[in-house]
C-alpha cells in the first residue's frame, strides 16, 4: 500500500469512507459507478479514512467486495500515518491500545518488556479495552511515553445505531496523565499533506467529499481546499456543527460528484 500514483490533468479527489461510499455498513447508492465516472473524467483519487479498526488490506478487500474500484497506494489511514510516525521517531517501544487485529501491524515497533514505553498508540481497542490496559497506557504516559491518537471521533455508526469511538479513550488517558495527544488522522493538516502530496498535489488543490463537518470538511476548509458535503452518514447528525462548518459545495451523496467536478471544468 505504499506505491504512489502520479497525478494526471483532473481534479485530485480526496474521498472519505465511511458515512460517503458506505453508511451504517451499506454501501451508498451509486458509489462504485461513481468512482469510475471520476476516472473517467481523469481526477486522481486517494480515500482518506479515520478507520482504525482493520489494517489496510482489509478494508481494500471489502472494497472491492462493495464494487469499489481502489487501487495500490489509493489509501490512506491512520494506521498508514502512525507506522510512517514511528519510523522516523528512531528506536521506539509502544504499548498498542488497539483492536486485535492490528496488533500485528504494530508489532515491529515493541520492544522488549524491559525497555521503557516511548510511545501509547491509542485507536479503536473495541475487543482488547480493559482497565489494566487503560492503566498501562496511564503509567507509561506519566513516566513520559507519548500519546498518538489514530484519530479522535466520538462515535461511528452502524446498522444497530451508534458506538463510542476512539475519541473517549484518548480524552480518558489524555485527562488522567495530563498528556496531549499527537493527532494523525483527520482533520489533521498533516494527514492531509501525506494523501495530496502522493498525488502530487498540495492540499490547496485537492477536493475533499466526506459526511463529518467537524473532519472532513473542517480539515479541507483549513487547508483552503475544495470541500464537498455528502448528506449520508452523520449529515443528519451535525445540523448545529454545519452552523459555522460550511462546506463550498453540498450535494446528495457521493453519486453526484462526477457530474460537480465535470461541471467545474475538470476532464482528463
């Protein structure tokens, strides 16, 4: 996942998942014709996604599951971000805070059990959250590990309803340690830069279409990019925070950007 695509004469779409090709685990009407119409038009396209919960191969395949055209080094997490992170931070052993299926993608960065923690990877822990490992975390963040937060939403959605997000565990660890939090995913700038610089774009120049004012377009909007606000996912939700987060454009849902962009003047 890490090859990078070189920009074409289109427009550069920085697309959202969830709550924009797919909403409470259904596949938005029109999402995969419309990526292909994208392409079709010439835009270059990243998917830039908040999930924390899988590593990036999974979500790929239930892409491709739902028809959804995505292509090697089109995707972006914060997953993606915080192995880059740690790479370049040098010799390092994190305590993970995660779901058990990214433990693995975290392994090549924990040391051994008699090296200091230097760094708390705190992201969606749905299936390993316990005290003792909320305690851990505290400990190694009072002795002076860092805190990186995958992302900080306060819920997602699903067929059942809503759940608790990753947001509450880092605002747990980051009130009782008295640590803030390094941010990685959206609506961080530098999140931003990694996905609209593999497509040799700045961020000023990108679109971005998601469904959370408060990521999506807060992010793109500080960047001076071209925000697109879908009414799918948590549009229903965020009528206040759309108050004073107001995207440039705001369409039906994803099915309709071909024909925004076209209309734009972008074609290949």
């Amino acid at each position: 996942m890490e090859h990078w695509g070189v920009a074409t004469s289109g427009a550069t779409i920085l697309c959202d998942l969830d709550g924009t090709i797919y909403s409470s685990g259904v596949t938005v009407a029109g999402a995969g014709e419309a990526i292909r119409e994208l392409r079709e038009l010439g835009c270059v396209i990243r998917f830039l996604t908040n999930t924390d919960s899988r590593p990036e191969e999974l979500i790929v395949s239930d892409l491709h599951a739902r028809g959804i055209d995505v292509r090697p080094g089109e995707l972006f997490t914060p997953v993606t971000a915080a192995r880059r992170y740690l790479a370049a931070a040098g010799p390092v052993n994190v305590l993970p805070v995660v779901s058990s299926v990214l433990l693995e993608s975290f392994a090549p960065y924990v040391g051994r059990d008699s090296d200091p923690i230097t760094h708390v990877i705190a992201g969606d822990a749905r299936d390993t959250l316990s005290y003792p490992l909320l305690d851990a975390a505290f400990r190694a963040l009072r002795a002076g590990a860092q805190l990186i937060a995958l992302q900080r939403g306060r819920y997602f959605k699903r067929a059942d309803g809503d759940h608790i997000d990753t947001g509450a565990i880092v605002a747990a660890l980051e009130y009782s340690s008295g640590s803030p939090a390094v941010l990685l995913g959206k609506p961080s700038q530098d999140f931003l830069r990694l996905a609209a610089e593999s497509a040799g774009a700045e961020p000023h120049e990108v679109w971005i279409a998601g469904d959370d004012a408060t990521t999506d377009i807060a992010m793109g909007n500080a960047a001076g990019a071209t925000t697109v606000q879908v009414r799918t996912g948590k549009y229903p939700d965020q009528a206040v925070e759309r108050a004073t987060i107001r995207a440039v454009h705001e369409i039906d849902s994803i099915a309709s950007l071909p024909a925004l962009v076209a209309a734009s003047g972008f074609r290949a």
